[in-house]
C-alpha cells in the first residue's frame, strides 16, 4: 500500500506536472516548435549546470542533513551554487553564444539555491515542507509568465527566462523565510572534514546524474544539429508527455531515499524498494497508454498543428519510460544505502548504448530512430540494476 507521504508527494507531483504542462503548452502555442525548441535546449544546458552545483546542493545536503549543522550545510550549497552556475554560464555561453549567459547564470543559480533548501527538508524527513517548496516553483514560474504575457505584452522569447528569474526568486525567498521561521539563523561552523564528506557524496552521486541527464538529453543536441529545431521542439513535447509518467516513480523515490537514509533494518528497505517498484510499474503502464489513445487532433489542439504526431512517438518510447518508471527506486535505494559505484556503472552503461546508437538511428529513421536509441539505452540500464539488486539482496541475507 502507498504510505500517507507517498500519497502527498505523488499528489504534490501532479500539480507540479499541471505546471509545468500549462508552460509547455503555453510555450508551444506561442512561440511554436522552434521556439519551443530553443526554449527546451537552454533548460537543457542550466540542468547540466545545476546538476554540478548539485554535488553540494542535491543528494548530498540530504544525506548529511541528519548527522550536519544545518548552516554549514546551508553555507557550503550556497557558495558552490554561486561558483559553479557562473562557471557553467561561462562554458555554455562559449558554445552557444554570450547572449545566452544571463538566462544560463541566474537561471541555473536560483534552481540551485532552492535545491539546497529542499533537500534539507527531504534529508530531515519534513516530506511537508519538501513538497510545498518543490510545488511551488512551477506554479510561480507560470503565474509570472501568464502576468508577463497577458498584462504587460512581453512577447519575446526573453519572457520566458525572466518568468523563471521571478517565479524561482521568489520560491527562494519564501524557503528561506521557512527555514529562519523554524530556527533562527546561526553562525556556520566550518568542518573540513564535513565539506571532504560532502563532496566526497555528492561528486560521486552527482556524476552519475550527470551521466544519466546526458543520456536523456543527448537526443536534444543531435536532433537540434541533424533535423533541426522544429523538429526538437516536436521530440521535446513528445518526451515531456511521455517522462510525465515518472512523477509516480519520483515521488516514491523522494519518500524511499528518506525512508532508506533514516533506516536501520535493511531487509524492510528492500522490501518496501520492490512494493514501490511494483506500483509503479502498474500505475506508469496505465497512463502511458492513456496518453497513446489520446486522439492526434486532441495534441494539435493543445500544442498546435506541427504536433498532431505525438501520440506515436509516445507509443514508440513505452518500454524505456517504463523501465525508467521502475529502476528508479532501485536508483534511489542504492543512493540511500551509499552503494554509488552501481548507479555510476548503470549510467555508463546507458550513455554508451546512447551515443553508439542514437546518431546512426537519428540519421536512417530520424525522430523514430530517436525513440529506438532510448529505448536500448532505458531497458539495459534497467536490466542492470536490477540484477546488482538482485545481487546485493542474497549477499546481505
């Protein structure tokens, strides 16, 4: 059965994805597939930030949050953030243009920062305050572009990033108002030993989301250089429909890497681990087919008329995503349990299958091709994880 803070974080989840689909929607319908396309190739690039800012940020400020300070905590993710977004504005900014340095640097910083407050609350259990300060970055972020939008006439793309700057600012500034609400601010104790364990975690951790996020988005670059961006904004709905699906897997994930993190009996770990999985494995099936019965004038109504394909795409991509749906909580027990090496191995083994395949694929059957690539890449990784589960349970018995 799911307990009560998987009801709340999968229902949290929902409305996040109603968010985040209305600024898809919103997207598509005004500045259509190439505009979307543009729009979804520098997300990419501030999620590839966010993930190194992540290494003090993410993962890592939750699993420490129990045994840390929380301030040095606070303090560490804080610098880092600044560090590393500026740092990564400035790389991506070399290869797609300076004009893109402001979006990319504040952007990716603001993410980061409210990152770090809500994986304190996920590492100290508080799955409340966890949910309301992840529910509420989408939602502010489509409010201030709907103001943008329809009150003060903004229409260029620009608008966009600034809804970003000030739909995440002001998620910032709330989380922090929470965190000086249930303690008052101390003065950080600076522990060496405490930033080497840090990120000792989070490089390891980090790494492999790295490796993963590439994997999943490594299509983005070769379809924007060999089809175009009409045709990535066409891939970036379909795939945005389709990872959907994964907010019943991640909202489990959440709660079981805080339960896995906060256990002392192993064995109901992996018990609860293969329960998670199962019902996600369910649940993820019935709404991807949900989303392939949809009619193709139902997309073109609600994207526009270059997308009344998606539905296909979406039945293309059904046995990766599922995979995904359910190696995710094997992911997330073996982050909880430290074992990081595994998902580190899992992600090379998916990458590698990804950048064999996908140019090959992209070029003889182009956004099918694509789909066929991700596919392999999904259910080998898949496959592997669950054997090392497999593996790891008769070892600790």
């Amino acid at each position: 059965m799911l307990t009560r803070n998987t009801i709340q974080t999968i229902i949290t989840k929902f409305f996040i994805l109603l968010a985040n689909f209305g600024l898809v929607v919103f997207t598509t319908q005004v500045w259509g597939s190439e505009g979307r396309g543009e729009i979804a190739l520098v997300i990419a690039n501030i999620s590839i930030i966010t993930i190194f800012s992540n290494v003090f940020c993410g993962s890592a400020m939750a699993y420490h949050s129990p045994i840390l300070q929380r301030e040095f905590l606070l303090f560490s993710s804080f610098v880092a953030a600044i560090i590393i977004s500026l740092c990564g504005a400035v790389v991506f900014s070399i290869f797609f243009g300076f004009g893109s340095f402001t979006p990319l640097f504040l952007i990716s910083l603001l993410i980061s920062l409210t990152t770090a407050i809500s994986s304190y609350w996920l590492g100290k259990n508080n799955i409340r305050n966890y949910n309301q300060i992840t529910l509420i970055i989408p939602v502010l972020i489509l409010v201030s572009l709907a103001v943008l939008y329809f009150i003060f006439k903004r229409t260029s793309l620009n608008t966009v990033y600034l809804s970003y700057y000030s739909g995440t600012g002001t998620a910032l500034i709330i989380g922090i108002a929470g965190l000086a609400a249930r303690e008052s601010f101390k003065v950080p104790e600076i522990r060496p030993g405490g930033i080497k364990s840090i990120a000792r975690y989070g490089i390891n951790n980090e790494f492999n989301y790295l490796l993963q996020f590439i994997n999943y988005r490594l299509s983005y670059y070769f379809i924007a250089k060999m089809l175009g961006m009409s045709d990535l904004g066409i891939f970036s709905v379909v795939v945005a429909v389709s990872e959907a699906v994964w907010i019943i897997s991640r909202s489990m994930s959440a709660v079981h890497f805080s339960n896995v993190i906060n256990a002392e009996d192993p064995i109901k770990s992996r018990d609860e681990t293969i329960s998670f999985a199962k019902q996600s494995l369910i649940i993820s099936l019935i709404l991807l087919v949900i989303a392939v019965l949809i009619p193709g004038s139902v997309y073109q109504l609600i994207f526009g008329n270059e997308f009344a394909s998606i539905g296909k795409f979406i039945l293309y991509l059904i046995p990766g995503i599922t995979a995904i749906a359910v190696s995710n909580l094997f992911g997330h027990y073996f982050a909880g349990t430290g074992k990081l090496f595994i998902l580190r191995n899992k992600s090379l083994l998916g990458l590698t299958t990804t950048l064999i395949l996908l140019p090959v694929l992209i070029r003889k059957y182009q956004l099918t091709g694509a789909c066929i690539s991700l596919n392999i890449s999904y259910i080998l990784s898949s496959i592997y994880l669950w054997i090392y589960f497999r593996k790891t349970g008769k070892s600790e018995k």
